[in-house]
C-alpha cells in the first residue's frame, strides 16, 4: 500500500505544468530513489509512484503497476534535464529538475504528452480517520459502448489503504492504489498508461459511488444485491467471442518481422494445438498478458503446443515496428508473433470472427486446426483472485486440448 505518495502531492498539484520551470541553477545531481509523481490528463491530476535513478549522466527510470515495475530502456541526465526512453510503449519522459522538483512532460511520439511532474519522496503522517471496511468483490452496472451490463470491481483493504481494480472484458485497469481522507477513498494509478484517479464514497444503503477521472460516475454493489436488483452480471469472456461457423478452420495471415508472410497452413502449426492471440503492442492490457503466454509456451512447446501472436499496430508501426520489437524483449517473447495490419482492420483480416472487439482475445485452435473456443481481454495480477482463477482456465483448457489426439 503507498498512501504516503498519494497523501504527499497536495503541495505539488499546483505546480504540474509544461512551462514555469524556474530559473534557479541546476542542481549538481538527480536524487536517486522513490519519487511522488503527477500527471494531468484532461485537466485531472493523477498521482502515481515513481522510481528514478542517475549516476554519472546516465538515468533510469520505472513506473508501477503493484509491485511490477515498468522499466525504461534508455535514460540520461545532463545539465539540469532527465530524458528517459520507453521502447516498449514507443513513449519518453523529459523533465527539468530546478527547486527541488522535476517538471516536464510524457508522452508518445505524435500525441499531445501529458503534464508531467515529480518530487523525491516525503513521508506523510496516516490519516487517523476511521475507514469504514469495502474489501471484497463488487459490481458495477454499466452500459459500455461494447454492450456490456457490468463491470468488477475488487477491493482489497488494510485500514485505510486501500488497492483495487476494475476489470472490463478487455481486461483491467492496473493496480489502483490509495487511503481514506475526508470521507471517501482516494486511489490512483499510471504505470506509463493506463491512467485513472478513483475516488469511492462509501453510502449508508451499503452500495458505493464511484467518480472515475472526476467526470463519470457510477455506482457499486455487492453481487449479492445485483441479483436481487436484477442487475445484469459482468459478461462472460469465454463467451463474449466466437467464430461464424466452427467447423471451418480459422484462416489468419501476417507478416513475421523478417519480412515472411505466415498463414494457419505452415506447417510448424500443422497437427499442433495452437493459440492464435489478437493483440497490439501498445495495449496495456496486452503487456499484461505476454507473461503468461511466455510461461504457457514455455511449458507445453514439447507437448505440441504452438503461440502465434497477430499484432495490429498503427501505420507508423507497420513500417518500423520498433515498439513491438522492444514488446517482444521485454517480455522475452520466442513464440511466432506476426504484423496483421491496423486496428481498424481486424475484422476484414478476421472475417470468420464474432464480437471480436477487445484487445486482447485468444483463439484455441486444436490439433485438427478447428476453433474449439475463444477467450476475451486479460485479468491481470491486479484482479488478484480473480487473475489466479483465468491462468487455471486457461492452463486447463491447454492441457485438455493437448490430450486429444491429432
């Protein structure tokens, strides 16, 4: 739990900004370690932590996720500025240090960055105020422009610091992390994407209001009282996706990044049980996801089993995928990971497939080439329980194909 970083950027909100930097001197070094950090997204501050490091010009840099650090690839600090790279989300930070705080800006290439803004961290005193206990598992009714009814929402407690998570079908939001203050619960997450400040207010009829990014709001309730609301349930990810007809195999193709175009019919996935996964490298939740599927090649490759990734990325992407390259070293990926095309584009590069609208999703492919289910989004560690309980599935669902004869 990091109340202490949450609680200890009140004073520095107001200076979160691209320009305004003083013009006092540089200070002959970058402070090394913890640093609370900010950044404004649409006109709200989200705070986060965040680690930073420099010795001899050379930085580093990492944003967190829980306890998963999102590491930069390349960083340096020279005169009084620290610039540090992201490969692996194509994204920078630049920042000047000058009175004790660094203030700059993150960002892609070609986007509008966000307000960036940073001071070494300060312990701040735990609020005495008694938290009223939300630990547990609640619903969210929602209706999402993919048609969902609900969303989870978990919440895990201890005293006033809280941690949480809101998972759609397409996956979660990141570890949200914060405390009780005046009333209500103030959480906050951005592990270099994904950024989201919560704030929870808990309510006498035991439900829970929710304002996400100080604009929408929702409400939260116990499952238990969904049922009896008759509230829709959260959708189902092993069935929100589908193929039109069965019993044709699926046709995919892309282009491997030696140049090769690959299709379902090479023969390194012929009388093999394979995943074919629907990802891009700049979706979070896909990050989340290539771990796991990293472990699951890794376990049952000798089996029979077989991972080919198709990654749809912008255009900019297509021509020099520099940011998937850097995805597949950071997760230390070695299944077959092919460029299908843009976003826009997957459902004519994947005409046999139903609702298939998140990133990721999974097809499993048994040994006779046919789709014998498919898998929306991706729980990750931050759903807890949750995150455990889908890696079973789905282990489960590996080994029972594997099993099957050719």
């Amino acid at each position: 739990m990091h109340s202490n970083w949450v609680n200890s950027l009140c004073c520095l909100v107001a200076a979160v900004t691209l320009t305004g930097v003083s013009a006092a001197a540089p200070s002959p070094s970058l402070p090394s370690g913890s640093w609370d950090a900010a950044i404004v997204v649409n006109g709200v501050t989200v705070p986060f932590r965040f680690e930073l490091f420099e010795s001899g010009g050379t930085a580093s840099g990492a944003f967190f996720n829980g306890d998963d650090r999102e590491r930069s690839t390349s960083g340096t600090f020279s005169g009084n500025t620290v610039s540090l790279q992201f490969d692996q989300y194509a994204s920078a930070l630049q920042a000047k240090w000058a009175d004790g705080q660094l203030t700059g800006s993150y960002g892609r290439a070609r986007q509008v960055p966000y307000a960036f803004s940073a001071r070494p961290h300060a312990a701040q005193a735990t609020t005495t105020e008694k938290a009223p206990p939300i630990a547990g598992q609640w619903e969210i009714s929602v209706q999402s422009p993919k048609g969902e009814g609900a969303w989870w929402f978990f919440v895990r407690q201890s005293g006033p610091e809280v941690s949480a998570s809101i998972l759609r079908v397409d996956g979660d939001t990141g570890l949200l992390a914060g405390a009780y203050r005046d009333g209500k619960f103030t959480l906050s997450h951005f592990s270099g994407a994904r950024p989201l400040l919560l704030e929870v207010t808990p309510n006498a009829d035991r439900t829970l209001s929710l304002l996400l990014n100080g604009k929408s709001k929702y409400t939260a309730v116990r499952s238990e009282q969904a049922r009896t609301k008759n509230q829709p349930s959260p959708a189902d990810p092993s069935r929100w996706t589908s193929v039109k007809d069965p019993s044709v195999p699926l046709h995919f193709s892309g282009v491997d990044l030696n140049g090769k175009t690959v299709t379902e019919s090479d023969p390194r996935f012929k009388g093999k049980v394979v995943l074919v996964n629907i990802m891009g490298s700049w979706c979070p939740n896909c990050h989340d996801e290539a771990p796991f599927l990293v472990e699951l090649y890794r376990q049952y490759h000798r089996r029979g089993l077989e991972i080919v990734s198709l990654s749809f990325e912008d255009a900019e992407q297509l021509q020099n995928p520099a940011r998937l390259r850097a995805f597949i070293k950071e997760y230390g990926v070695d299944y077959s990971v092919l460029l299908a095309g843009e976003p826009s584009e997957i459902a004519t590069k994947l005409p046999q497939a139903v609702n298939l609208n998140t990133w990721p999703a999974t097809f499993f492919v048994g040994r006779d080439g046919l789709v014998r289910g498919a898998h929306a989004g991706f729980a990750g560690k931050a759903t807890g329980a949750a995150h455990q309980q889908l890696k079973a599935e789905l282990r489960a669902t590996v080994e029972k194909l594997l099993a099957e004869k050719s």
